[in-house]
C-alpha cells in the first residue's frame, strides 16, 4: 500500500507524501506550484474561475476529460489522473478562438472558460455550448463572444495533433500505480482504496471517518467552514462503486457513480429525469459529485432523492461483511440524518424503471433556470391506480407526501388540500413559506393536467 499521492499536472509525474491530501487543489496549485491563472471566485462551486480539467481513463479504458471546480476539489481526489491548468495548453484552438471572438474582458474568468471549452472540445461533446458554460459566470455579460469562440474552436482543431497528445496522455495515465493509498501524518489518516473490502475495513476501524466522494459538500467544509478533516475514506476509487447495471426493470447504481456517469441511464428511465440532472449542477459538478454523496448528505433540497422517493427505490447499506436493504422511506431520520450506523456506508441504489402506462413528471422551481438550488423539487407518479408523489424543500428531510397520495383518487382538489396536511414548510431566502405550499399545490395541478416542466418555455408567438 502506497503512502503517496502519485498523479500527473500538465504532463509531469507528481509524487506527494508530505501535503495534507484534504487541501484543495486550488490552493496548492496557487500557493505550491505558482499557477495562478487558476483563480478563485467564489471558493464554493458556483462559479467557475477555478475550473481545471482532469484527463483520467474510466472503468471501461476510456479517455476522459472532466471540467471540476479546483477550489472545492481535494488533492487526494487527483490519485490517478491528471491535472490540466490553463498553463498546460499550448496555443489550443479555444485559446485561438477566444482571441479571435473577443471573448475575453476584464479577463478573471477567462481561464476557467477555456478550460470548461477545452474539455467540451476534447470529449467531442454533443451537449450544448450553453450547457457546457453554463458553469461558469462572466461578470462582464461577455457571453456571447464565449459562445462564438466555442463554436470557431471546434472548426481550428487540428486531429492528428489532438489524437498524439490523447495518446500520450493515455500513456502517462496507464503508468500511475492503481493500488490503494494511504497517508498518515499529524493523527490524520486519508485512506484511497481499490476495494470495497478495503474500503469496509477501514471504516470498521475508524468508524468516524469522513467519506469522500465528489466533495461537491465536503470541499465547502473545507473552504467555508475551514473543518480540519481528521480521518478521510475516499471512494473515487472503488470501481465496485462506480457500476451501474442496467436491466429491464431496474437499475443499479453504484453510490460513487458520479452525475455525469449516471445521466444516460438515469435520463432513460424518464426524459424530465435528464432534464432535472441537467439543472442539478453544471458539467464541473457533475463531473465530481455522485448520487449516493447527494444521498447519505441528506439535504432537505437534494434534487435527486424526490426523483428517487417517486420512483420507490432502495439503499444497500454495508458494514464490514454485513450488508442490508433499505427503502429510501426509511432512511431519513430527521434533518441531515439518516439510519446509517458507525462505519456503514451505501453501497448501491436500486431505481425501478416506470411501468408501462405509468405517469410521472418532474418540476423544479428556482431562482435562477440553470445550477441553483430549488426552492421546490416534485417528482410525481401515478401508477396502477397508486400514487407517489415526493417533495424536496418542504420539510426538514426529502419526503413524500402521504396524505396527498391516498386523496388523489378523490380527485385534484382534494389532493392539493392535503398536501397542506403533509407540509408545514418554512421560510428562507429561497422562498417564503406560503410560496413553497402554493407552488407544490400548483405543480400537482400541472401534473393532474399533463402540463410537462418546460411547457412555458416552449410557449411561441
């Protein structure tokens, strides 16, 4: 077992063994390495000036290269990959495109455009431009020049070139050892391991432990909470947990498997799926952040779990040898608290797929269209004559709405009445609590009339 941290940045080999694997990638490369055109907005995720990318082969031996935000991003997550700064380029075709689309301004964000392009360009990305920016904010309003510069970057490519440097890259990826790593220093221990053997172990004996998955939560203890991390299990490694079985009337996801991993088969179950997950978060943190993560942290306004409460899925849980199912009716407690015992975590979920002729939708109401977080999240369905409807941002946990459910064979009305017996909601700065009830109650309307989410947007004169 290795007691460094081995990954690669801009081409060259990095040995680690005497840096906090908790700190952030951000302020390492800043502070350690003098590469600051990585910078920092926002230091939580939203923003995207920070973002790098990072070049990693999946479980399939595929090439991979993800925009993640560098500032919530630990360095024990980069095991295994490569890191790409804005320095690593060389005259790439999107550096060329910005010059020449103007798009470029005070220039603060400039880096983590290019970075979050490259990517794009680099996968041969079919999602939008839009989308794939849309993680990234330009204070000077420059996004249009942004959009022309992804578009003319696409056309200057240079395919021998870029095909050597995937070759190379693959290379430099294949020869990073891929057993476990563990660094210990100062009473801090963070564990990197292969196995889910491995992993159950150490939380048997460390019971305590933070797991790590995407850090999408976890980074912001680091940077907003300034948390000193003690003992740490980082799964990103764990292939086991990172499978997703797809059968004819379920899937099984692996809990590491991050958004980006999962939306195919996710968005197969149902479209409105796909297009929650699109608004979830940006590329950057779906790149990172995996569902069993948005799970086990139990936010009230995780979007993923009314999808998963509607759908009637289960939790496998595992501690040392032991394993266990759960509904995920069960599994929340209270606010941020779950059934999880000391030294267990999830292994997998398990999400039914619809019936044929069942009827499901979801909506979620924000502030902000793209990467904010809902102020109401419904997922909704109706089949055989039963109904589950589930509810984010209403209460102290992701809920579903019982009495609602019994009274909608009485008809809408009586539905939205007591919804009103389910939900005591509270007010935030999201939304006042009069809203959230009225809105939910509204989204059951639009449900019982089969208005799907987008139906005002694709209004036209």
């Amino acid at each position: 077992m290795r007691a460094s941290l081995e990954f690669c940045l801009n081409g060259e080999r990095v040995s680690l063994s005497g840096e906090d694997p908790t700190r952030t990638l951000l302020t390492w490369l800043r502070e350690r390495r003098g590469l600051i055109g990585t910078k920092e907005g926002c230091a939580e995720g939203d923003c995207g000036a920070c973002t790098t990318v990072l070049a990693q082969l999946s479980s399939k031996g595929k090439l991979e290269y993800l925009p993640v935000n560098a500032c919530i991003l630990c360095l024990g997550a980069l095991d295994g990959k490569e890191v790409i700064t804005v320095e690593g380029l060389k005259s790439h075709p999107v550096q060329r495109a910005m010059v020449d689309c103007h798009g470029s301004q005070c220039g603060f964000c400039t880096p983590g455009f290019v970075m979050a392009l490259y990517a794009h360009c680099k996968n041969n990305d079919a999602t939008p431009l839009c989308d794939a920016i849309a993680g990234n904010l330009c204070r000077c309003t420059g996004y249009r020049p942004i959009l022309e510069a992804g578009e003319r970057a696409r056309g200057l490519a240079d395919k021998e070139r870029e095909h050597a440097e995937d070759q190379a890259q693959c290379s430099r990826l294949a020869a990073l050892p891929s057993d476990s790593m563990l660094v210990e220093g100062d009473g801090k221990r963070f564990f990197a391991p292969a196995t889910v053997a491995e992993l159950a172990s150490f939380l048997v004996e460390y019971p305590q432990a933070t797991i790590l998955a995407g850090g999408t939560d976890v980074g912001l203890w680091i940077t907003k909470q300034h948390r000193d991390l003690d003992n740490v299990a980082y799964v990103g490694r764990v292939s086991e947990l990172k499978a997703i079985d797809d059968t004819p009337k379920s899937l099984e996801i692996g809990a590491a498997a991050t958004y980006a991993e999962a939306y195919g088969a996710l968005a197969g179950i149902h479209p409105d799926i796909g297009e929650l997950l699109r608004r979830l978060g940006a590329m950057q943190v779906r790149a990172a952040g995996t569902l069993g993560g948005n799970i086990a942290n139990g936010s009230p306004i995780g979007d993923s779990m009314p999808v998963l409460l509607a759908l009637a899925s289960s939790l496998t849980l595992q501690r040392g040898t032991s394993t266990r199912q759960i509904s995920l009716d069960a599994f929340y407690t209270g606010y941020r608290k779950t059934v999880l015992q000391p030294g267990e975590f999830i292994c997998s979920i398990r999400v039914p797929k619809l019936a044929p002729g069942a009827r499901f939708a979801v909506y979620k109401l924000s502030k902000r269209f793209d990467q904010d977080i809902s102020a109401v999240c419904a997922a909704l369905h109706v089949a055989s004559g039963e109904a589950r409807f589930a509810f984010g941002g209403m209460a102290a946990t992701p809920a579903r709405a019982r009495k609602a459910e019994l009274a909608y064979k009485d008809g809408i009305e009586a539905a939205c009445a007591a919804l009103a017996a389910d939900f005591k909601p509270i007010s935030d700065q999201r939304a006042s609590a009069w809203y959230r009830l009225a809105a939910a109650q509204n989204l059951l309307r639009k449900f019982d009339a089969r208005v799907g989410p987008r139906a005002l947007l694709e209004v036209t004169a």
